[in-house]
C-alpha cells in the first residue's frame, strides 16, 4: 500500500511530484532544497544556512509521516561545489546521533532554483 504525505511544514513541491511517498515501512522523500515553507522563499547567504534548512525541510516531513531522523537508511546529497562538503557535512551530521546512514555526496552541474545543496532520504520503520 502506498500513501503520499503532504505538510504545510515542508515546501510544495515545484513540480510533478509528492513531498513523500510510504510505500508499507519503506518512506521515500524527493530532495529537499533551501526553501523556507511559510515565505515560499529560498534560504539565501551561506552554504550552513542553506543545509539547516533542507534539514528542517527533512525533519518536518519525517515528522508529518511518523519517522525520525534514527529511521534514515540512506541519503543523497547533492552539491553545487564540493568545495561545500566540510560545511554541509557539519550540519548534515548535527541530526544523527548514531547508526548514520548510508550515503553518497556528489557534486553536480545544477541544481533547482541555482541552489548549492539538495538532499534526499530513504527512510524504514520496523
């Protein structure tokens, strides 16, 4: 059974797609960028900035779905300039505090709305 989730507390989407997808203990969230839900406007001025956002935007949608940042299994991080992974790395492992999930971290030619940082989760809740 697959369910879509939908809170006020992360963006809307920009396109053709969910915020988050459960699929039975299994939830998939789309990549989150720096864009702060209650002004619709991106979080602009450091690379930390940025990433403490997308990781609200990741914690109010496991939240919305009944998962915590502990259920995380994997994670895509995407990056404008890898010149930005000590600092997005700070922020990003702020949220964990053990069992860290597997990840990958690239950097890419572009990302929506000329962002520096994306990131997406795969989530399980036994």
């Amino acid at each position: 059974m697959k369910s879509i989730t939908y809170t006020k507390n992360a963006p809307s989407p920009i396109g053709p797609y969910s915020q988050a997808v459960k699929a039975g203990n299994m939830l998939f969230l789309s990549g989150q960028i720096a864009i702060d839900p209650e002004t619709n406007e991106l979080v602009e001025g450091n690379i930390e900035g940025e990433t403490e956002r997308v990781m609200l935007n990741i914690k109010a949608l496991l939240a919305a779905s009944g998962f915590s940042f502990g259920d995380i299994i994997k994670t895509s991080i995407f990056l404008s300039d890898m010149n930005h992974f000590a600092a997005v790395n700070s922020v990003y492992g702020s949220y964990f505090e053990s069992d860290f999930p597997a990840r990958e971290t690239v950097a890419v030619l572009g990302l929506p709305k000329n962002v520096n940082v994306e990131i997406s989760v795969i989530a399980y809740k036994a």
